[in-house]
C-alpha cells in the first residue's frame, strides 16, 4: 500500500509472508525513493505464558513449545534450562549430547529451509529461469562445487519444464505473486535456475531432517523427550540400529548443505556483493549472542561462543552480564513502559490502535512487541550476530570458515554487516553444525562403551523459592526463558525470543529496534514492489508467533480475525 505524507511517501508492507505469524512494516521513502524512516509492528496478540502460572515448573518445557508451530524445540529446551538452573541440577554428559543432536538436526533442517522457501525468492527471479542455458548452468555450478548437488542439464532441463508448466497454466504455486522482473533482482537466468532446482531438493531434504530430531525427539514438530535433569530417549540412545539411522540421514542432508546451499550462497554473493559492500540492511550495529552446543557439562566451552560486540568493534568483544537485560514497552501495547529484567517482568495489555489514516502511531504505541534492550540499547541476535562475536573472540572454527568464504569472494570483512552479510552467516553456521554432528555421535558412542548409559540425574522441584534462566542459541537467535518458583509452583515466567530482540520498535529514547534500524537508507527500484524490505526483514527470519506469547487469562473470549 502507497500513501502520501507531506514531502514522503509512505509505504505499508502489511502482511510481511513467508515468515511464522503476523508482521507489518511500514517505511517512509523521500523522493528518490530512499527509505528515511521504518516502523516494525507484530499486529496479532497470541499466547501462552501466563498460563503457566500455578503449574507445576517440570510441565513448563512441553507447554511452552507451543509458542510457535516452527521453534518447538528451542523453547522446550530453554525451559527445561531454565528449570535445571533453579532446581540446581545438572544433566549427565549422555543428555548433554543428545540434546546437541536434536538441535543440530534442527539447524540443518532450518537454515536451509530459510534460505530455499522463505528467503530466497528474494534473491532468485522464477520466471528469468525459464530463458537459462541449462548447459551453461551446469558450468556456472561446477565452478562454486567440484561435485554440484543434483547437477545435469537433463534434470535442469526437466526443472524448467515443470516451472513452464506452472507459467502456461497461469498458476505458479507457490511462486505467485512475487516481483518477478523487479530491477533488484541481480542473478543471470542460469544462477537463477541452479538455486530454484534446489529449491525444489530442499523439499526432500528438509523431511530427512526432520526424521533425524525425530529419532531422539520421539517426533517433529513438538519433540517429547527432554525432562529437567536429561533425556527420556533411552532405548534410541542406546540402539546402535537408531544411532545407525540417525548417522545415515545425517550424511544426506550434510552432503547437501555442503554441495548445494553454501555454493548457492557464494553464487548469489558473487551477483549481490554490490550490495554487501554498501552495507545494506546492517541494522543497529550491535551483536549479542548467549552461547549454545555445550561441548562440556558446565557450559564452559561451547560450540557458539557467547558474548557481545557494540558498534562493530571487532577489536573489542565483551562479556555479557545477565543484569544489564531489560525489557520496555514504551512503544508497545502494554501498560507497564519501564525497562524490567525478565525476573521481574509484566504484561498487562494497553491497545491504541492505528491513526485516523491507518498509519502506526509512530510516536506511541505501535506493536504488540516489546522493546529488549541491552544496558539500554538494542541489539541483534541471530547467526550474523554469533559469528561477528566470535569472529571478534577469536574462535577459530568460525574465523577461519568467515576468512576463507571472504578469500572465495574477494569481499573485506565489513561486508559482513548487511543484509547479505546475514544470509552467509546463516549458512556458515550450517556447515560449522554439520562438521561437529558425527563428533557428537561417536562422544556419545564412547560412553556407552564404557558403560556410561545415564541419561538423567534425579531432581526435585524446590519447596522453597526459587529462579533460574535458560539461555541458549536457537537458530534464530539468543532465546531466554526465566521462571520464578514458589511454593513448588510457577509464580511468574517470561521468554525473551530471538525476534523480540530483532522486531523491537522504538524504546523510551526513540532508538529504532534492527528490523527498523536495518531498512534505513535503503532505496527501492519501485515503491509499488518493495522488494527490497521484503529481502532485508527475511534475512533476520521472523518468528512473530515466539514473540507475542502472553494471554489474557481474565477472559475466555474467542477472538476471530478476518485478513482482506
């Protein structure tokens, strides 16, 4: 939608789709069609987390993955996290790494899908790929992977086919209504069929990874098989059949990730870097991470190192300090506005509704999200923000996979922070994922063998009060839950998301959260197809539904929503 204001022009994005729940942005453009201001707002109220209170905390974990029907998993186990550190017990290392399995499974599942259904339209023109030279494409391929995943001009060939087909018959499935043709679109017709082929792989692949977190999960979505003090998945731990199963899958969807999608993203980068180098959709300039892949018992030595990085200063990564965590709502629709630590959080319900024209009250109250902030300022989280702090720190395993992709490319490190930037990052962590799965098989192996089989360590929920925090690295970003326990029950719970922190709107000084920060100079081909937004807030892979979890338990009203 297109609206005149004044000497800008403003443009709703309203819903933003292919991503989970309900997204609107809005965005002011000047003449030149150059974005000079951008509101983000999650305009549906859902939930679950108040309903906790009075449970028991051990039923918190299967309740809460409800939040959201994609990041089951993640919030299942920030809960049971969350428990163990108030009920003060520690999970024995053959919990430790099953639940590293089920994740890893679940960010080889994720980041792909991202990239190939949800973001990478916004990169790959469909129809640009009916003109290709599959020949020509098989070229192009070979020259990002010795051994291109699915690579012949036969099966190319056969991809335009059916995506002709879809173009004859005036249905185009699932790529309907996109900007095909807009000028932002960068990729020759050739790159653009080799990424739309894997489109449909990663179809296929996608289930087989979803079968791997089945396999200790006991099923996808939803998985069952964590309790606070370790894993119930016994029987599939101990089953060499089941681990044999799980290590076949594995190699699949890994053999994938490693000849299709991180060649694909270096293809894209090649025609993109234009872009990465402008430095657009860098967002707000400050990173945090909290850590996650426990490769000890005490959280000391992680896979995803935690830490934070302000204002793009490599040379000075810095500690996070849990205290400094806040939560505000000055710009939300929520009556408490000062900044409160999630021990001590609120959410009482203050809507205000859109202005006389339909615009977000930019100057009040505009998004059922909350504003998070970190010593009062806002940060991103997500894969750009684990590998720029680690990068930061030092951590080989990821400096090494950012300098090589950088020496592939040609590109200096500041092109990190863009839009392009964040959609590498994700599919480096993949591949750093996929290179530590077989480890944590054969760890897991070895103890079995010498007769370590526990899986969990007994534990009690505390009669007297109580907290603790599970903090952890879900694929969209830093995830923390905070339970307060009295009297054995739950007396308050809160989850700060991964898209709490990257949707935030304005806080109390009027600094804009990533999403808006992230749009800011940003210059659109044609106002009528903001192509350009769309790309930017996909690459943060919104999940709205995980930031918006509270109901109002004072009523049972059903509400009904009808979308125009």
């Amino acid at each position: 939608m297109l609206r005149r204001k004044n000497m800008t022009k403003r443009i709703i994005v309203d819903p933003i789709t292919r991503i989970e729940g309900h997204l609107r942005i809005e965005v002011e453009v000047d003449n030149n069609n150059v974005i000079q201001d951008a509101w983000s707002s999650i305009t549906l109220w859902r939930g679950i987390e108040t309903i906790l209170k009075g449970r028991d905390p051990r039923d918190a974990g299967l309740i809460v993955q409800r939040f959201c029907g994609v990041c089951t998993y993640v919030h299942y186990e920030a809960s049971i996290l969350a428990c163990e550190d108030a009920f003060g017990v520690k999970p024995p290392p053959n919990a430790r790494i099953i639940r590293n399995l089920i994740n890893a499974a679940l960010y080889m599942y994720d980041h792909p899908m991202h990239f190939y259904h949800l973001h990478g339209l916004d990169w790959v023109d469909v129809v640009s790929a009916l003109s290709a030279d599959p020949k020509k494409a098989v070229d192009m391929a070979k020259a990002y992977c010795p051994n291109p995943y699915n690579c012949s001009a036969t099966h190319y060939k056969a991809v335009q086919d059916r995506i002709t087909k879809f173009v004859k018959s005036g249905r185009l499935g699932p790529f309907a209504n996109a900007y095909w043709g807009n000028p932002s679109y960068k990729l020759p017709p050739e790159a653009n069929l080799i990424i739309l082929s894997h489109y449909l792989d990663a179809l296929a692949v996608s289930k087989v990874a979803a079968q791997m977190m089945s396999i200790f999960g006991g099923k996808n979505p939803h998985p069952q098989s964590l309790v606070v003090g370790g894993v119930t998945s016994v029987m599939d731990a101990l089953d060499a059949e089941r681990l044999g199963q799980y290590l076949f899958r594995f190699k699949e969807v890994k053999n994938f990730v490693e000849t299709a999608y991180i060649p694909d993203v270096l293809l894209a980068a090649t025609y993109y870097k234009g872009e990465g180098l402008s430095g657009i959709g860098g967002g707000v300039k400050n990173y945090l991470a909290y850590g996650g892949f426990p490769l000890d018992d005490e959280w000391n030595n992680l896979l995803f190192p935690r830490g934070i990085v302000k204002n793009r200063d490599l040379a000075k990564p810095l500690k996070v300090d849990e205290a400094k965590i806040t939560e505000e709502a000055t710009h939300s629709w929520y009556r408490d506005n000062e900044p409160q630590h999630p021990y001590k959080g609120t959410t009482e319900p203050k809507y205000t509704g859109y202005d006389q024209e339909g615009h977000l009250k930019g100057n009040e109250k505009y998004s059922w999200c909350k504003a998070p902030r970190y010593d009062g300022e806002p940060y991103e989280v997500g894969p750009l923000a684990r590998f720029i702090v680690g990068y930061a720190q030092g951590y080989k395993p990821m400096k090494e996979l950012v300098d090589s992709t950088l020496k592939a490319t040609g590109l200096p490190a500041t092109v990190l922070f863009s839009t392009l930037g964040r959609t590498a990052a994700r599919a480096l962590e993949t591949k750093l994922v996929a290179d530590n799965t077989e480890a944590w098989v054969n760890e897991l192996i070895a103890n079995i063998k010498k007769n370590d089989t526990r899986t969990w360590t007994r534990c009690y929920v505390p009669r007297k009060p109580a907290q603790g925090r599970g903090m952890t690295e879900p694929p969209r970003g830093a995830l923390g839950h905070w339970i307060n326990i009295e009297k054995g029950v739950i007396a308050n719970y809160q989850a700060v998301v991964p898209s709490t922190w990257n949707c935030s709107p304005r806080d109390k000084k009027g600094v804009r959260g990533p999403y808006e920060e992230s749009l800011i100079g940003t210059k659109l081909a044609k106002v009528d197809q903001p192509l350009e937004i769309i790309r930017t807030i996909h690459s943060f892979d919104p999940c709205m539904a995980c930031a918006v979890h509270i109901i109002d338990p004072r009523t049972n009203e059903v509400k009904q929503f009808k979308v125009a």
